[in-house]
C-alpha cells in the first residue's frame, strides 16, 4: 500500500490565491451591456464628469457605441469596479497598451455615491498589480487635473510620481487647468 508523503489531509501547504482581478475593497470585472445603463448614469454626473475629458454627455446609444468599440480593440482593457459585495462602483481601464514599450495608460471614473470610502485606491492598486504581474508591463501613466486632489492622492498611495505638467491643458469652468502627469513603474507599487 502506498502511504503518502506527509499529512493527505494538511491543507497548510495551500493558500488562498487572490484573483488578480481582486482587491482589499473591489473588484474588477469585464464590462457586461447590462451595465452601460449605470456607466452612462454614473459618468455623466456632473461632479464626475468634471475630473474625466470628456466633452458633453452622451445618450445611452453613445455609450454603448463606446462599448462595442472597447470589446474590439488591442489596445484597450476595460473593467467595472464593483464592491466585494458585488455593488457597482465606477470604471476603470488600461489604454494605450504598447507590448513594444510594456506601458499603458491608466484611466478610471468611481460613482459619487461610492467617493472618500477607498474604492478609488484599491481600484487603481488591483489595476495596476493586473497590469504588472499578469501583463508583464513595466510602466502605467496617467493623467489628473489639477483641480482632483482626491485622485491624486489615491494615486499618491499606490505609488504613483509626478512627472510632468501640460499647462493649461483643458478649459473648465471658465478656466483652463493643467493635467499633471504621473507615472508608476512595477517596482514602485505599493501593495496593501
């Protein structure tokens, strides 16, 4: 009879493998048509829009439009942040992925209802492992205006540096504001 090596029944050897698509607080997932209602509702709050660059609001059939053109391209991998509770939060995606260079730029949105509870953070953290440890990328980047300093700040935590300023970058409010951008090389994460 063949007795094998060890306790059969000692699960101590195993540990729970976080999904890469998993954080402390979020997780992330492919965009489904049945969320485009609450991406188009969400994104086009005011308070929302006002950090994103985007030029007016679109119907549903926009973002839809935006959607089919997402499920399409290369270069583009696009996620909804939900609660682990599995609420919807927002969205989130990496764009521009260049396999040459292993980058990508980093954009993400959170709903209002869903701000100041570190949704944004872990978001942009789980993201950002994704794109290191799963995509072999060595470098994320981004862009904030300079009026977010809540983003800036959920960056700020993950690790993210300021690298440069586009001056008077795009027309808000009646005033121009600079985008600051910042980047994260693999090296830099800062897990939870």
């Amino acid at each position: 009879m063949l007795r094998p090596v060890g306790n059969a029944h000692d699960h101590r050897d195993f540990k729970r493998v976080r999904s890469p698509f998993e954080g402390a607080l979020v997780r992330l997932r492919a965009v489904e048509e049945d969320d485009l209602p609450k991406i188009n509702q969400g994104i086009w709050d005011p308070e929302v829009s006002q950090y994103l660059l985007v030029p007016w609001p679109q119907p549903l059939a926009g973002t839809h439009e935006s959607w089919e053109r997402g499920r399409s391209s290369e270069t583009d991998a696009r996620f909804v942040i939900e609660t682990l509770a599995g609420e919807f939060a927002g969205g989130c995606g990496l764009h521009e992925i260049s396999s040459r260079n292993r980058s990508a730029i980093l954009g993400i949105w959170l709903a209002r209802p869903h701000w100041e509870k570190g949704y944004g953070t872990a978001a942009v953290r789980t993201l950002c492992r994704f794109a290191f440890q799963e995509m072999n990328l060595q470098r994320v980047e981004l862009g904030v205006l300079e009026t977010n300093p809540r983003g800036r700040r959920a960056y700020e935590k993950v690790g993210f540096k300021e690298e440069g300023r586009l001056r008077r970058f795009v027309f808000v409010d009646g005033h121009y504001v600079d985008m600051i951008i910042m980047g994260l090389l693999s090296e830099d994460l800062i897990e939870d």
